[in-house]
C-alpha cells in the first residue's frame, strides 16, 4: 500500500484536539487539527495499523493519493498529508463541515431545479476529473455528498473513496457499492467492465430524488434493497412523461435524466458531455 513514511512527526507540525471528536468512522475517530503557528484548520484521521491490511482502507487510501498525484479538484474532499507514527496513520484531510445530502433531503425534501443544478454541476465536474484520470468512484449516492454550507449556495464535497475503482477491471458492479445505485447491467448476472457510465446512472437516480424527493424505482419509499434491485433490472427506465409525481419538471430535466439513466452504458451521457447540458 502507497502510505508514505513522513520526514516530520505529525506532532511538529501540527495541534490537534483529541478530546472532542468530529465523528467516526469504519477505522479510527476524525479530530479538527490546526497548523501549528495559526494554520488553516484541518481534519485529522487517525486510523489504527491493526486496519490497514483491510481491503477497503487500501482501496480509499490508494484513491486519495491517486487523486492528490493529479491535483486533486476543489469538490473533492483532498488528502493533504499522511503521517506513518508508531501505532497510528494519520491522514491529514480537508475539513468538510456540514451534512450530507441525504440528511438535507430528509429534513427539507425535493430542491427546486435552480438550487439542484448548481450543486448537481460541482459533482458533474469532479466525476469529469476522477474519470480523466482513469477511476470510477463506484458508490456514488447522497450519503457521500456532503454539502459545506447553506442549502441554496453549497459547496460540495465528494467523499468516500472505499469503493473506487481503476476504470475497466472486470467485477460485478455490485462488489461494495450500494444497490439502489447500480445500473441496469448490474444485474444481469455477468461479470463485466466497471466504467464511468456506472457513476453517471447513479447521479441520475440522485438528481430523481433531489427533484422529487422519492427514489424512481421506489417511489412509495417501502421497498428492499432487492426488491429496488429487481425493478431496476425489469424497468431499467426511470418513471417520468407518465408519472404524475414528475409533472412539474421541465422538458430540460427530464431530458437530462433520461440521458443519465440509459439503460444502455454505451449510450448514457458522459460527466463531460453533462456539463454542456442546458440545464446544469
């Protein structure tokens, strides 16, 4: 695994409060740090070595530093540094206060098309640079969009990188990623080439429910994990022209989700190809 061995001991060159986590997660508790002397405040990983044998944890490590060796991209949520202590890694990442989209959909519902475009053109631009660089996040969905501010004016921030994948390797599509935003191709029982075009369904079923607030293969919001599975297999198009719930949405938005939600991956539209839609 790519974790690189720091010159500095973490501890030189930066503060951290250990008494109040931000939060936790599969691997270790997240804590606000701050460059020493007055910096730019932080967020601090601090991941156990007992873990990192796991496959996951090698996964999202690899993908943020693949992501840091381009660049990155300002929707991203960067890895700044990484620190190989005693017991611990520390991954020192951007700090992303705010809530995942998923919670501003439960507690304010569908967004209007203006509010819903612009954050939905930040993420249509950080899938056009993951893809440029030859990955695929392969578990897009609203739980890993956080949103840094207030709802009409958010920044997004993508994170969540346990899941991506080098574009083509050969895997079911349902390996880690979660079901209510698998493609159609998915479920056809074979083993095929993981591609972009897996992200791009995915945030068509996102922007579904941003717009109307239901999942478009489960519109009664009772449905399992395989019972979704099953109506995206047998459907493998979207409720919209004959949906009553979808009766308000311009002809420009449910152009643009009817592109998304090809059934056939060679034919869906490209993160890039979005950004030129009229209606992001």
């Amino acid at each position: 695994m790519a974790i690189e061995a720091a010159q500095k001991s973490f501890f030189s060159l930066y503060e951290v409060d250990f008494d109040h986590p931000l939060g936790s997660g599969a691997y270790g508790d997240v804590y606000l740090c701050r460059e020493l002397g007055g910096g730019e405040e932080c967020a601090l990983k601090k991941i156990s070595k007992e873990f990192t044998e796991d496959e996951e944890f090698q996964r999202e490590m690899n993908a943020l530093l693949h992501i840091r060796s381009h660049g990155g991209h300002p929707n991203i949520c960067m890895l700044r540094e990484n620190f190989d202590e005693e017991d611990d890694y520390l991954l020192v990442l951007d700090l992303v206060l705010g809530k995942e989209m998923f919670d501003h959909l439960i507690e304010h519902g569908a967004y209007s098309e203006q509010d819903a475009s612009r954050l939905v053109r930040q993420v249509a631009s950080a899938l056009d640079f993951i893809h440029g660089i030859g990955v695929v996040h392969a578990d897009l969905k609203p739980e890993n969009i956080m949103l840094r501010s207030t709802r009409g004016n958010a920044v997004i921030k993508l994170i969540d990188f346990g899941c991506m994948r080098i574009s083509g390797r050969t895997l079911t599509h349902a390996e880690g990623a979660t079901t209510a935003y698998c493609p159609p191709e998915a479920f056809d029982g074979e083993s095929v080439p993981l591609h972009p075009s897996a992200d791009m369904w995915a945030l068509g079923v996102i922007i579904y429910m941003m717009l109307l607030g239901r999942h478009p293969f489960d519109l009664d919001a009772d449905a399992t994990d395989e019972e979704i599975g099953k109506r995206i297999k047998e459907q493998r198009q979207p409720p919209l022209e004959d949906c009553e719930l979808a009766s308000h949405l311009s002809p420009s938005a449910i152009d643009l989700l009817r592109k998304l939600m090809e059934p056939d991956p060679k034919k869906r539209m490209t993160a890039h190809d979005m950004l030129h839609h009229p209606w992001v």
